[in-house]
C-alpha cells in the first residue's frame, strides 16, 4: 500500500515528520505526533489543522496535502465531568505522594498532606478557575465549602505506587488512614463524607458477604460502585454518628455532643478512617474539644494496598445557608509494621450501640492529626 509522508509543527517550533499508510486516518496521524511528543499531560488533548481546516479523527489523510504543514496544537479540556475524570492523574498528586517520607521515629508509617483541594487541582489541568455550583473556596486558604445534595468529589482515587517508591517499599500497603476536617451549622442533616473504593479493587474470593445498612441512602447511589457513607450530626446530643453502606451500622451516640460550627467558634471536627486490605476498618471522630475521642470498627472492602479510595463531601439533602466547611486531606500510609491493629479492633467492637475509646497503635497520634487539620481554620478569625 502506498504511503504518506506529512509534516506536522506546533506553535512553539516543534516539528515531526510522520510517516503513514495513505489508508490511515487522522487518528494514527494523531497518536503518532502524541507518541514522539512523549504524552499529554492529563485533561489536555492534541488538533490538528491544515489549511485552517480542522482534521477530524475519521477524515482520511489521503485526503491531506504532502505539501502543506500540519499544525498540531494542545489545548486544555473545558468540560467539568471530564476534568473530574482526569483529576487523579494531576501531576499535583503524583508529587504530593512521591515526597512522602516515613513518619519520625516509624519504620512504618509515611505521612503525606495536607493534599490541595479538588478545585486547585481542576484549575491546574484546566489552566483556570474551575467554578463549581455547589463547592466553593473556603475563608481560608485550603478550605472548601459544600452546600450541594449529590455530594462532590474531594479527593479522586490515587494510584500508591509513587508513595511506596518514596519510601523505598516494593510491598504494597497493609492499611491506610483519611483524615478529613469537617463541620457545618446545618442541624439533624446527617453529613460527613463518603468513601468510594476505586474500581480497580476487586473483593477476594472468601471474602463474606456483608449486610447493607441504609439510613436514607443518600450518598450510596454512585453507578455501582462500593461506598461507605459516614455521617454524624454536630448540635446533636451524642453525635449520633452512622456508617452507611454494607458493613455499617445505625446512629450511635459518640459520648459527647459535638459542637456546631458556630458554637464551636468555627472550630473542625476530624473524621479518621483506617481501612486495612482485609477489610477491617475503623472510623474515628476527634471532637473540637480536647478529649473528644471516638472510634467504631466496620467491614468493608475498600481499599487493596494499591489503590486510595476516593472522597467525597457530603450533606443531606444540602443546604446553601448552612454549608458544610471542609478542611484539609490529609493521609497515613501504614506498611507491614506498625499497621493499626484490626485483629484486636474487630475482637473488641461493641455488641450493643456504645463507643469504644482507645488509641491504635503505630502511625501519628490522632491529636497532633486532628491539630494539624484544625489550624487552618486557626490561622485568623473567619467572618
């Protein structure tokens, strides 16, 4: 079959001579000029035009002159689903994850964060201000505010493996723990955050089947995939934090009354979720005040030592004029030593609906967590 040679130059002066079959399309012409630039970066993609005519994937390149150049140019994707899509391959990620470093004093425990919020991330790949309806940028600066219904992504899930390279691990990892600061004035609204395992994480074979626990529901409804939704109500006597989704259980009082946003002078609470590729988890709430401290076991399989489950903020049922303030992510990666001891937090869960107040071991202590998450919102007075 006879062949085509065609020149094809960016604006910037590069330049690559492609040699293809007259029977191909623009779209090998494509990939070839992506493949000798060395890649895109994520959420960007490559036109091509000859002649102020813009070349289509299916066009023919037989119907492209040998004489004329091509002009390839980059340029950024707009559309937001698209970009929330790409959100997890964002260099700002990868980064953030290969400068991790093991925890002082811990041959086990890497410690990364605070991460940069989601709308940072979607203004890098996009090149500008992402404006999303119903999360904002917070009064201070890595803070976010969420008034929606739906939920909206915090964080996507994230490939581990440059966080293993960082500290020199060829295993994957045994455990890992989400730390995400929250409250709202937005009172018997169960809110928080949901988990969602990334699609790469498969169940084992003798895994059990889980019962599904379901308040309202709202949260778990995401195109199949497994979710945990973790809610609790600041203002109310108790807390009365659940965990939706299977595994999950019921409101359950966390022995104190954690203060609503305003009562708490605009202070977070930090929830804290350990989840182990067994599939024995926990959750923690560290309240405002010193010595608020609660934590539960639950199962889920939601993570397989590879693959960061993804966060999303959440508030039923919404609520514009009293949001939910999130702060900073941040995350302990847990290796086989000084891994959170499920064993022992799965042998002690409670029969009946009561806290279970102890410290695991290894990793860094859950007050300094929750005072690193707190200070953002410490920094000056929030109006």
């Amino acid at each position: 079959m006879a062949s085509m040679q065609l020149k094809v130059c960016t604006p910037g002066g590069e330049q690559f001579e492609i040699q293809l079959a007259a029977g191909d399309t623009v779209r090998q012409l494509r990939e070839a000029v992506e493949n000798q630039k060395g890649g895109l970066e994520p959420a960007t993609c490559l036109k091509l035009l000859q002649g102020g005519r813009v070349l289509l994937d299916d066009l023919g390149i037989s119907e492209l002159s040998e004489e004329a150049l091509v002009m390839a140019v980059v340029t950024r994707e707009t559309r937001l689903d698209i970009l929330l899509h790409a959100s997890s391959h964002c260099s700002l990620y990868k980064d953030l994850l290969g400068t991790a470093s093991r925890e002082e004093g811990s041959r086990s425990t890497a410690v990364m964060g605070p991460f940069p919020t989601i709308l940072k991330v979607l203004e890098e790949l996009r090149g500008e201000a992402v404006d999303m309806e119903h999360l904002k940028p917070g009064a201070m600066e890595g803070s976010l505010e969420f008034s929606g219904r739906n939920g909206d992504l915090l964080l996507p899930s994230l490939d581990a493996e440059p966080l293993r390279a960082a500290v020199g691990s060829s295993e994957p990892l045994e455990a890992i723990t989400l730390s995400v600061a929250v409250n709202s004035d937005a009172y018997n609204q169960g809110l928080g955050i949901v988990i969602e395992a990334s699609p790469l994480v498969c169940l084992p074979a003798d895994f059990p089947e889980l019962k599904v626990y379901t308040y309202n529901g709202y949260g778990l409804q995401n195109e199949g995939r497994r979710r945990n939704a973790l809610k609790f109500h600041p203002g109310m006597m108790g807390g009365q934090l659940r965990m939706e989704g299977a595994g999950g259980f019921h409101n359950s009082s966390v022995g104190f009354t954690p203060k609503s946003w305003s009562e708490s002078g605009k202070k977070p609470h930090t929830l804290e979720v350990t989840l182990r590729t067994n599939g024995n988890n926990t959750v923690r709430l560290l309240g405002s005040e010193p010595g608020q401290e609660w934590e539960r076991p639950w199962q889920n399989m939601l993570f397989d030592g590879l693959h960061v489950p993804a966060i999303y903020a959440w508030l039923d049922l919404g609520s514009r004029s009293r949001p939910l303030h999130v702060g900073p992510i941040m995350i302990q990666g847990h290796f086989a030593q000084g891994t959170p001891d499920s064993d022992h937090v799965v042998r002690s869960a409670p029969a009946r609906d009561h806290v279970v107040q102890s410290t695991p071991a290894g990793g860094v202590s859950a007050h300094k967590r929750h005072k690193d998450l707190s200070s953002i919102f410490e920094c000056c007075p929030i109006a």
